[in-house]
C-alpha cells in the first residue's frame, strides 16, 4: 500500500510508488504537522473545478452535500462539523436547517482561520458558495446565507477525533449532537484501518441515538498534499467502509460513489492518491 518513502515519517522523498514527484515533500501526519490553510484553499478550493488532475471532484461533494441537506430531512437544534480545516462549506449547507452550529478540528491554525473568517477579515469561499446557492435553488443570496451561517456558529474548538472524548472544550463538552457532518477527515486522521473504526467509534459517542450523519470522503487513498507536505491516510474500500459504518450501529440511507457519476479524474497524481470518493448520509440507530 505504502511506497518505500512511507516507511520514514517526515523524510524528504521524490518518489510515489516508482512515479517521479514533481517537487521534494515530506511525508507526514497532521498529529506532526499543521497545513497552511491558505495553501489548503488555493489548491483544492479557489473555484468549484478543484485541482485540475482530480475531475470534478469538488463539484461532485458539493452536488451531495447539497442533495443531503435541501430535502429538510436532517434537521435538529445542535450539528457538530468535525474536522473543518480552513472551510466551512459543509456548515453552509447544514445551516438553514439547525439552530447552533460547532465548528471543529485538530489544527489550531485551522481554528483561527475559521475565527477570523467569521469576524469578516477573510473572506475565501465566494466561488463555492455561490455554486452552493445556484444548486440548493435557494431564495436567499450568499451574503445572506453566509450571515446565517456565522451567526448559528457558536462554537469553533479543538477536537481529536481519534480520542474517545473527541472535543472537550467548554461549552461543548458533554454535549451529544442531533447531527454531525464531516468531510475528508476520519481517513486523514487515521493511517490504519483500525485508526478508522476507533475514530468512527469516538465520533458516534458524540451522535444521538436517532441522529444523521453526513460524511464526505475519499476511498483507497494512502495521502494527499498540502506545499511540501504530503499527509498519510488510512487506506479504506467501499465495502470496508460500510461494514465499519454498520457494524458501529449506523443505518446506511445513502452512499453516492464519484466514479458512478465522473471519471475524469487522474487516478494517483503528485497531490493525491485517491481512486474513488464518496457522500453518505446514515442514521446512528436508536437500539
Ligand atoms: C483534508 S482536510 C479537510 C478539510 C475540510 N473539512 C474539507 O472538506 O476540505 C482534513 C482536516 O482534518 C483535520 N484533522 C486531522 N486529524 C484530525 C483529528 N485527529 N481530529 C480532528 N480533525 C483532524 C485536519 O486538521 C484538516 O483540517
């Protein structure tokens, strides 16, 4: 699964799987090293194309993000996002239908940028946002619509997803969530598949018996890149991942596959290695 420059964390390496590297990068973890959230943006996130060897990947998120939340079925008083990084573009979709919104992740960089996205001195997701707005059809305009969102995000703390006790940060320690939403976290958070599972276990503390998930990711993937970085993930398939999703009590509604609807991405290129990706939305059961 892992080229021979997995074997050394943070050593300079050229090669992915015998595939030149186009520039020297350091294979890591996010529990060693925090992304710059400027550069997360502008290589995955400066329109709705994405990075131009992953197809429409992006767009392709943001279609099930959106098909997720308009149907009005996922609604509550509290959603918790875990591992938001520098984008709040799930929160976006989620936020006409809850009252109080936590932002989450691991990165403290992250963490502020997020703070100072929501006090107006950044302002970096127009082109998302927009699409977003276009696709749910919606009456509102993006400057309303990113209102309501700032003004429902109540928390923006530190979380761990791979501790049992994900976020303990005061107000929101103890609290469990109608809903929770996470994208291109949980595989990035972990490096094995075993990382996975304990970390959907720890997530699904967090979930009330009854509530929704929507989870974005990518399938059999061992990194992606950030600058110079290049950040470990666990290697998970479709069917590993809907037997850990099953088997930590959680009821499958949907599972939209990326190569059923686009295939014009590059499988395994210089700032990824994913070959598939996926929206799901699944339901914690009460029992
Ligand atoms: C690929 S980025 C995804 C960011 C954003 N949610 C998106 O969809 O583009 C992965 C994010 O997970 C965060 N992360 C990594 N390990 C984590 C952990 N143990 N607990 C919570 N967040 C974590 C990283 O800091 C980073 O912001």
């Amino acid at each position: 699964m892992w080229g021979p420059c997995a074997l050394y964390s943070k050593v300079q390496c050229n090669e992915n799987g015998g595939k030149k590297m186009s520039a020297k990068t350091i294979l890591t973890t996010h529990r060693d090293v925090d992304f710059d959230p400027e550069t997360f943006i502008s290589t995955y996130y400066s329109s709705v194309a994405g990075h131009e060897e992953d197809g429409d990947l992006i767009k392709f998120f943001l279609d099930g993000l959106s098909d997720a939340f308009k149907s009005g079925t996922i609604v509550g008083a509290q959603i918790l996002d875990i591992g938001t990084g520098p984008i709040p573009h799930t929160a976006f979709c989620a936020a006409p239908w809850f009252e109080e919104i936590t932002l989450s992740d691991f990165s403290q960089k992250n963490l502020d940028f997020l703070q100072k996205w929501k006090n107006g001195e950044i302002n970096h997701m127009d082109p998302i946002l927009n699409y977003l707005v276009q696709v749910d059809k919606s009456s509102s305009t993006v400057e309303k619509r990113q209102d309501e969102l700032k003004r429902k995000i109540k928390n923006i703390v530190k979380c761990d997803v791979t501790q049992p006790n994900p976020v303990v940060s005061t107000p929101v320690d103890g609290v469990v969530f109608d809903a929770i939403t996470s994208s291109l976290c949980l595989e990035s958070a972990s490096v094995t598949l075993d990382d996975y599972e304990k970390s959907v276990q720890n997530l699904s503390g967090l979930l009330k018996p009854g509530g929704h998930l929507v989870l974005v990711g990518v399938l059999e993937e061992t990194f992606y890149r950030v600058g110079d970085f290049r950040f470990k993930c666990a290697y998970i398939r479709k069917d590993q991942l809907q037997d850990i999703w099953e088997k930590e009590g959680f009821e499958i509604l949907s599972l939209k596959d990326f190569n059923d609807t686009c295939s014009s991405h590059k499988a395994g290129n210089d700032f990824s290695d994913f070959q598939n990706a996926f929206v799901m939305v699944a339901k914690k059961r009460e029992y």
